[in-house]
C-alpha cells in the first residue's frame, strides 16, 4: 500500500510530464510564485501612492487657499512699504507670516521629497517646494525686521531740519535693514538656483513673477540697508568729510552725462554742509598728464583724458572718472578729497521744487529755469567762455546752497536723480566704496556685467549737444536665461532747425575743423558680458565693425558726424551667451528715449 501509494504520484507526474513535452503541443507558461516580503513590499507602496494621493490633494488646498492669501498680502506689503506705511505694512506682514507658513508647510513632507525624485514631476515640485520656502524665510526674517522698526523712515530719504541732516536718524534701523537685506539677497540666489527648463509655463511664469517682486523689492531695501550704513560717516557724524562736487554740462556729452563744467568744493561737519571754492574745470589743468591711465584708456578715449579735467567724464564708469578728477583737483591744489559728487542741472531743478528763488549776478535761478539757464541761456549772457564758466560755477555754488537752506525738500527730487543716472558718488573710503557699489547711485558701470552700455562722447568742442536727441531700441528674443540675441537700433537726431549764425561762438563754434554748429561724436557701445557685436549697420548701409577693448570689457566704437536737422540710425547685432539686466543711456540735455523688447530674458 504504501509502494502503491508512493507510486501513484509519480506514476502521475511522468504522465503529466510526458503530456506537457509531447511533439505539437504547447507547453502553458508557468505561473510565477512571489515571495511574502515582495507582495507586502507592493502593498505598502500602493498604499502609499493612495497616502500620498491624499496628502497631494489636501495640499493643493491648502496651496490654493494660501497663495490667495499669500497674493493679496504681499501685495500690500509692497506698497505699504512704498508708500512709507508702517502701520499698513505691519497688517499686511502679519497676514502674510501665516500664508507663507501654511505655503511652506503645504510644499514639504516624505511625499514632496519622493516626489521631487520623480522624472517630471520634480520639474513642477521643486519650483514650489523653493518658492515656499523661500516666501516663508522673506516673512519671517526680512519682512517681520522692517515691520517692527515701527516707522519707515528708513527707506524715506532724509530730509534738511533748520540746514542740517541727523547723521544719527538711522542709526536705530540698522540692524534690522542688514538682516532683512541678507535675508532677501540669499533667497533670490536661492530662487535663481531652480531649474525651470521643464517646468510647466503657468507655474514657471508664476515663479518668474515671485523673483521679480523680490527682485524690486530687495533693491528698494538694500538701498536704504547702504543709506543707513553710509549716511553717519558720509555726514560728517564722525568727523568732518570734504567732497569734491562736479557739476557736468550735458550741453557738451560726455560717457557720464556731460563735461564738468566746474569743480565744487563741500564740507559735511555734523551734517551740515557748506560750500568753499568754486573752481571752474580749466582752472585745474597744470600742464601735464596725470598719472595712472591705462593705455587701452588713451587709445580709446585719446590723450585727452589725461591731460584735460574736461574729460575726465568720458570714461563710462563714474569710480574711475571720480578717481581721475581727485588727480586733477589734488596735483592743481595740494588738497585731498573724501570723496567726489556729481550732478548735471537737470537734477539740480528737480531738487530745487519748493525753494524760493537764488540770485546769482542779477540772474534770478529758480527750479523751473536752472537746467535751461546753466545749459543754454548762460551763453548769451556772457561775451567771454571764462565768464560763462564762472558764471557756471557760481549758479552750482548759489543752488546748493537753497538745497541746504530747509526752504526746499531737496531730497524728493534725489530718487529721480539716481534713477535717470543724473546723481553719483564715489567715496575714496574702501569700505564705503564697497557699499556704495551695491547701488545705482555709484554708477560703477564696469562692475554690472550685464548691462548694455551706450555712451556719447562729444569731440566738437562745441555746445550743440544741447540740442541732440538719443533714442535706442533694444530687440531680441532669448532661446533660455541667459542665451540669444539682440538687436540695438540707435538713432541720434541734431535738432536745432535755426541758423547757426545766429548762435553764440561759444555754443556754435567747434575746435579745429570742425564746422560751425556741427556734432561730432564718438558712440561707445558697451555689450552685456558674453555678448560680442556681430554687424554694424549706419543709416541702411554696412558699417565697419571696430571692436576694441578697455581694461577686460568688449566695446564698439562708432564715430558720427551730425549737420543741425540732420540724424543717424545705427543697428548692432549682438550674439552669444550674456543676460541683459539693464540698458544705460548716457543722460543728455534732453532725457534720452529707451524702449526694451526682448522676449524671454
């Protein structure tokens, strides 16, 4: 029984073995056993999928809600402190804390990291995940700082009480200015770090959108972080400080705005300022070249810029014209300077609104008339060039003066000043240059690689850049961040239509040959870093490309020649890998015209 018994089986499986291998017959697939540990294994993976499911779903609400919130809160956050609204912006920063945090907390957990590690589905998770994080720092470590400072007057400028500015009325804001400031610069490298490559356009633009707010809204605060730093020492609060003040007549372009038609001397004790010598700029030439310009500088610029305080001006980058107009001021005087200030008299009118009226030689100066009186209408009241300078010299002396009377808020017009690129200043300090090169106001040109540069320098002689009008028009597309191509359409226009006869000598006729009432110009073309330019086109026809090179940076230099009523068009193209951040026009006589169209930089 028990043979028979122990036989059958196999008896049955050589049948079964025999029949499954028979000749024209198809042996079934075998059906695949798993082990326990793997089925649990999925198991628990397809419950987590369903976990995470449900944790996606309840974030996207809670996403939903709080961006909602997030928008509205930030958005009053940033006028609120536009508007210098300390009340206003300790509401909306109290709102804004818990969006970000519910954001932040809707962004993170074991699901985003997994999430973060899935092919395609890390290129929308991550840009949240960043952007949650960061929204969620900026509240808490920028935002809640300058909202308890309780006031705002940190980010106004500060204004003259009875002639004087408080080196001290800042002082209390410091600290939270550094630590808001730090905070916002570190999340915009965070933000600037994220790869959008495949991320989905709605949420890309979105994300686009976050880094331009923090954008402004860290250059608005770093701003007012170097204005507290700076303001107590720069005022004279630790010790008297004496500047050296260049007044630049945009009626003779030059790089930085105009050639300094005379050289002021300011003292800041206390923070109170006032005014010693008014030199004219001819008086400062001694005869010689100053040292230390660089020979890509004479090649480029010529001789002159060594030789003539005039011209200091005509190097782009305000540090280096600051540092070659101490040269001057110091081998002619004997004296050292703290630092240099320059402003044309443009901005001068707009820092005069509310002043009463200066009299200079009869002459009354007001806000409304000072930029077309230093500009133009000086010429026709002075036979000789030296009497117009003076003249000059003593208008610039006259209307500092007002600014620092209290009858004017000099400072409302300061904003606008630095913007348009009117108002400068270097400091011979190393620290406080370092700060200073944070802002606009340091025009440090060379230092902002990614910036186009287009810079007029006049070699006339003359002072019909009064009348030149400059309009570019910068186009492209970009094929990703950093990369593709532009087009710069620069069309410079001679707009007087009288007769030149009719001019004085002094704003009519030029130097050497140069015709009566005629500009000759050199356009200095500066490409963001990486970006070369590839053709020149003049007025519809090939131009010859002249590419040079000044102390690392690629330039175009361009000369032209323009008869009163007559214009030129110059078009650039400009090739390679450089990101274009900022287009910087050398500010005439009248305000240049910039129109930017480059489509996904």
């Amino acid at each position: 029984m028990a043979a028979s018994g122990q036989e059958g089986p196999a008896s049955d499986r050589d049948a079964t073995d025999t029949h499954q291998n028979a000749p024209g017959r198809e042996a079934p697939a075998r059906r695949r056993t798993w082990p326990k540990v793997v089925l649990v294994v999925i198991g628990v993976l397809l419950l987590g999928v369903a976990a995470m499911g449900v944790a996606f779903a309840l974030d996207a609400r809670t996403l939903d809600r709080s961006s909602q919130s997030l928008t509205a809160s930030a958005s009053a956050a940033q006028d609120a402190l536009a508007d210098r609204d300390a009340a206003g912006l300790n509401a909306a920063v109290s709102e804004l804390t818990v969006a970000a945090a519910d954001f932040a907390g809707a962004t993170d957990g074991p699901h985003w990291w997994v999430a973060a590690h899935v092919p395609w589905v890390a290129d929308q998770v991550v840009p949240l995940s960043a952007a949650g994080s960061a929204v969620d720092r900026i509240a808490q470590d920028a935002l809640v700082p300058l909202a308890s400072i309780g006031g705002l007057e940190a980010l106004e400028s500060p204004q003259f009480v009875d002639g004087r500015l408080d080196p001290g009325l800042l002082a209390d804001y410091r600290e939270p200015l550094a630590l808001a400031a730090t905070t916002l610069d570190e999340q915009r490298e965070v933000l600037a770090a994220v790869d959008l490559t495949g991320t989905v356009e709605p949420l890309a633009e979105q994300f686009t959108s976050l880094q331009d707010n923090l954008a402004e809204l860290s250059g608005l605060v770093g701003d007012a972080h170097v204005v507290a730093e700076l303001l107590p020492a720069m005022l004279g609060g630790e010790g008297a400080r004496t500047y050296l003040v260049m007044i630049q007549n945009n009626a003779e372009p030059r790089a930085t705005g105009g050639v300094p038609g005379a050289f002021l001397e300011l003292t800041a004790d206390d923070g109170r300022l006032t005014t010693g010598d008014y030199v004219p700029s001819w008086m400062l030439k001694d005869g010689g070249p100053i040292a230390g310009v660089t020979e890509d500088e004479l090649r480029v610029l010529s001789y002159r810029l060594a030789t003539y305080p005039q011209d200091v001006t005509a190097v782009p980058d305000f540090p280096r014209a600051a540092a070659l107009a101490t040269e001057f001021w110091e081998s002619t005087r004997g004296e050292t300077v703290d630092g240099v200030v320059s402003i044309d008299p443009i901005a001068l009118g707009w820092m005069l609104e509310g002043a009463d009226p200066v009299a200079v030689d009869g002459v009354e100066i007001t806000a409304d008339n000072v930029a077309e009186l230093m500009l133009s209408e000086a010429y026709a009241l002075y036979a000789g060039s030296r009497d117009q300078d003076v003249f000059f010299g003593k208008a610039a002396a006259a209307v500092f003066g007002a600014l620092s009377s209290g009858s004017a808020r000099p400072m409302d017009g300061v904003e606008r000043a630095i913007e348009e690129h009117r108002l400068l200043v270097w400091s011979a300090d190393a620290s406080d240059q370092e700060l200073l090169a944070q802002t606009p106001i340091a025009g440090d040109y060379a230092s902002d690689l990614s910036a186009l540069g287009i810079y007029v320098n006049d070699g006339s002689g003359n002072k019909m850049g009064y009348y030149l009008d400059v309009e570019a028009v910068v186009t492209g597309a970009c094929t990703g961040p950093t990369e593709g191509s532009r087009t710069v359409k620069l069309t410079l226009t001679h707009t007087f239509e009288g007769d030149v006869a009719d001019l004085p000598d002094y704003v009519a006729q030029g130097v050497g040959a140069v015709p009566r009432g005629e500009l000759h110009l050199s356009v200095l073309v500066v490409p963001p870093r990486g970006t070369v330019a590839a053709s020149l086109v003049v007025d519809g026809e090939q131009g010859f490309l002249a590419p040079e090179t000044v102390d690392g940076r690629r330039l175009v230099e361009v000369p032209v020649v323009l008869a009163p009523g007559g214009s030129t068009t110059l078009e650039l193209d400009l090739e390679g890998a450089g990101a274009m951040d900022d287009v910087v026009v050398t500010p005439g006589a009248r305000e240049p015209s910039v129109t930017v169209d480059v489509a996904g930089c």
